[in-house]
C-alpha cells in the first residue's frame, strides 16, 4: 500500500530515535533488515548508520537453506522487520530466522519519553550531535543472486553507491521534479541503490510500495502519485503492463530496465502504451553498486544495453588469448572504479580481481561486444555455457531465440538450462506452454542455432521458478536436470 508522506525533518526525527533502540538491541557490527520497498526500510537504513551498524539487506524468497547461509556469512543476530509484513512470509522463514526478529512495532512503544526527547533535540541540530566520521566505511552488505550458485555476501561502501549514482545520472540527467515508483524491493541491489539512497541525498520523490508482483496494486499507486520513473526487471515491467491500459502510464517518462534481456515483444508492448516515455535498457552487477551501463536518453539501440557510464574504465578480453580484442569481437567483460566493490564477505579464496596492465579489473563473468558507437551487447554469462563435443554452447543465445517466437508479454513461460556434468551433456527447455520438441529444434535450426546444440528434452512446469529479483532461478533447474 502507499505509505504517507513524509518531509526530511520528521524522518530525521523517526531516524534518530529508531537508532537509540538499535544501540540497544544490536551488539554486533551487522543488523539484519528484512522489509519490502517501503519508506520504514529506507528509515531504518539511516537509523543503522547512525547507530555505527552496518545494514545488511535479506532476502525472504530465496528459500530456508539460502536465508541461512546468509545470516552466517555475516554473522548476523538480530533482523528488524514487522509483524504484519512477517505474519505474511512466515511459512518461507527457518527458525534461525524467527528467533532473530525485532519486530519494530512491538519496540517502539517501549521507547522512553526521554529518548524520544532526546532524538528531538538530535534531529534539531544534527550537526552537534551526529558524530558523521564514525559512520563505517562499508554501506550495506547485499547479496548476489543465486540463480547459479549460493549467494555471495557483498559489502558496498559509500562511495562505492554515490560513484555510481553520480555516473549514472551524470549521463542520463534525469529532471530534478522526477518521482521515482519504488517497487524494487531493497535486497536487489538496483533497489537499494536507486530507490533508497538516490531519493535521500538528490531530493528526487520516491513512491514506495512494496510487493512488485501485485501488479495491479503497483499500477494503481502509478496512477495515484503520477510517478515519472520506473526501474525494474522486464519481468516486472511485462506484468504491470499486462494489468493495465495506456491510462495508467499517461505519467511514465522513464523506464530504466535490467537485469535480463529485453525482448522486441515488451519493448513493443510499452510503446503501444506510452507516447513519449523511453525505455532505456541498462546493465548492472551488485558488486558494482550495481549500474555499469546505460542507454543514453538521446540514442538507444535495441539489444544493446547501452554505454559505459563516466567513471568506469572497461576492457573486453579474449577468453583464449587473454588480449584485448578488437571492436564487435566478443570477449569477458573486465571492469574497474570506484563503484566497484573491494571483494566478498567471508569468501577468503574467491578473488575476482585480475591485473591487467598494472591496474585491476573486475572480472563480471559476462560476455559481450562492443560495436564502433561504444554500445555494449551481452552475448552470454560464462557460467550459462556449457561445452559439447569440444564447442563452447550459450544458453541464454538459444533462450533468446525461443523467447522471440514463443515468449508471451504476460508471463515467463520458458527457460532454457543445461549441464554437461551430464553423460551425456544435454540441453534442457523448460517450459510452461505445450511446445513440441522437434518443431522446437527446427526452429532453432533455421534461426542460426548449430545442430549439436539442439535440445534434448522438454520438462513441462505449471511456472517458471523466478527469484524475488525477477530473475530466472537457474539454479533449480540445473539441480533438476543433474538429479
């Protein structure tokens, strides 16, 4: 639901009497924060910055094992959420879990007069009072994924987030009156980053409501508080627009999308609804804060997740001769600046740095080109290939294809995993719609798909597994086709 509105000094105010109880209950570095996209997370965000903690954003879909590796990677031992927002989600929790909560509204009551007094006067003259050098280095710890291995846990600091704010929308300059739609829930690190923090030191409105799946709630706040900016998933974007008529975005200036590829069929389906608004597809990985790059207001190009944002040096590197390869030749991706984070929580032996030159890069595990313009295509993620006969074969390349002819702009209806830990290895769609498979594979034949990359068999699902990100859980269906 739309939350009520709140100016700077009343949520100083909230802040720095929450902060008081977080001194009190928190007696670690870490403080868990288990809440959706709303304005209390953003809250409690700052009320743990000035309770010296470090937030650490959690994930409530992503299963019982997962949330609990999380919680021992960072070492976490107590969680602030909500009872009503728990009361919802309880069955998805373990109980090392529930036995960490601090329910907030259960607290708070409890709050002596003379704290609350105290963060009056704190919230008057902060200068005086908030010690802003103590503040630790590191932001928040976010998670990856998971849709191909566990989660890595990822500390980003301050300047890590504002470097990639200030590049992003040096390039993008996007009006100061604009109003953000905050659906994104605040685990993703796009969420956290463009919908919690960007509102907080640009002065950009934020509209928050918290459950991106409920696409007719989403588009009814749309429609109430008349937001200009949409960030999400195509997944995400491909549901609101599938509950609601072109009156419902009459508002919509901008939607920067990631995560996955966009498909001809979405990017169709928005400009049918819009007039002027642009779709700005963009590409970004939670180690780097997370945006790398955008496509620019004035000049998009359609599969091209558009150019490097200011700030962030890139190379392209050949998988076999480990040089720089030349313009439209694919290659890994290697990044390096200030937005990219400085190495995992809790992974001693996982370095995804490289010298290169004598500077260090990034490795993103990513594969793309870039053309003569400087626009960047992803072709592929190394850990979604698999090797057959000796060929290095791109599921998402064979994913794409399928999707062109048989996708559905309301819903995630295929996928395509394999795994050639297989005897023998095999490609596997996975697929909510009755598909036939040899008219698949002659589909894939005629549309530039080798024939030793054909698919072996079809699994037909009720649903895709998505995770709470919007992204296809690869991860399960992998485990599916090994087991």
């Amino acid at each position: 639901a739309l939350v009520g509105c709140t100016n700077r000094k009343t949520f100083l105010l909230k802040a720095v009497v929450v902060s008081e109880l977080i001194k009190k209950k928190v007696k670690g570095q870490y403080v868990g924060i288990m809440l959706p996209a709303l304005q209390s997370t953003t809250l409690l965000i700052i009320a743990s910055y000035m309770a010296g903690k470090i937030p650490v954003m959690l994930n409530w879909t992503v299963g019982k094992k997962v949330l609990e590796h999380c919680i021992d990677t960072a070492g976490i031992s107590v969680i602030l959420s909500a009872s009503n927002f728990i009361s919802k989600i309880e069955d998805q929790l373990p109980e090392s879990i529930k036995t960490r909560l601090l329910l907030l509204e259960k607290e708070i009551p409890q709050i002596s007069t003379t704290t609350k007094i105290k963060g009056l006067i704190v919230s008057k003259f902060p200068k005086l009072f908030l010690k802003y050098k103590q503040v630790n280095e590191t932001a928040v710890i976010l998670f990856t994924s998971g849709s191909e291995a566990m989660p890595k846990a990822v500390p980003l600091t301050h300047r890590n987030i504002t470097s990639d704010l200030y590049g992003t929308f040096d390039m993008l300059k996007i009006e100061n009156n604009t109003i953000f739609l905050g659906f994104l829930p605040p685990f993703h690190s796009f969420g956290f980053t463009a919908l919690a923090v960007l509102p907080l030191i640009s002065g950009v409105k934020v509209a928050y409501t918290p459950n991106p799946t409920d696409a007719r709630e989403v588009i009814k706040i749309l429609k109430h508080t008349k937001s200009n900016m949409l960030i999400g998933t195509p997944g995400f974007l491909k549901m609101m627009m599938a509950a609601g008529s072109a009156y419902y975005f009459k508002s919509v200036r901008y939607v920067i999308s990631g995560a996955e590829a966009m498909t001809q069929a979405v990017k169709d389906f928005f400009d049918s609804l819009t007039t002027d608004a642009l779709l700005l597809e963009g590409y970004g990985i939670t180690e780097c804060a997370p945006i790398l790059t955008a496509n620019p207001k004035e000049k998009q190009k359609m599969n091209s997740v558009g150019k490097f944002i200011p700030g962030v040096e890139n190379m392209i590197i050949d998988l076999n001769t480990g040089e720089p390869v030349k313009t439209g030749q694919p290659g890994m991706i290697y990044v390096r600046g200030n937005n990219v984070f400085h190495g995992y929580l809790g992974e001693d032996t996982m370095n995804p740095f490289e010298e290169i030159n004598g500077k260090t890069y990034y490795k993103t595990g990513d594969l793309g080109y870039l053309d003569e313009e400087g626009y960047l295509f992803i072709t592929g993620r190394l850990k979604r290939f698999i090797k057959i006969a000796g060929e290095m074969i791109s599921l998402p390349f064979i994913e794409k294809i399928l999707l062109e002819q048989y996708g559905d702009q309301e819903l995630q209806v295929l996928a395509v995993e394999g795994s050639d830990k297989t005897t023998p290895p095999q490609i596997v769609l996975f697929a909510a719609l009755p598909v036939n498979l040899d008219e698949i594979n002659n589909y894939l034949l005629t549309h530039g798909v080798a024939p030793i990359a054909k698919i072996r068999r079809i699994v037909e699902m009720e649903t895709i597994p998505v995770l709470g990100t919007g992204k296809i859980d690869y991860k399960v269906l992998r485990k599916m086709i090994e087991e």
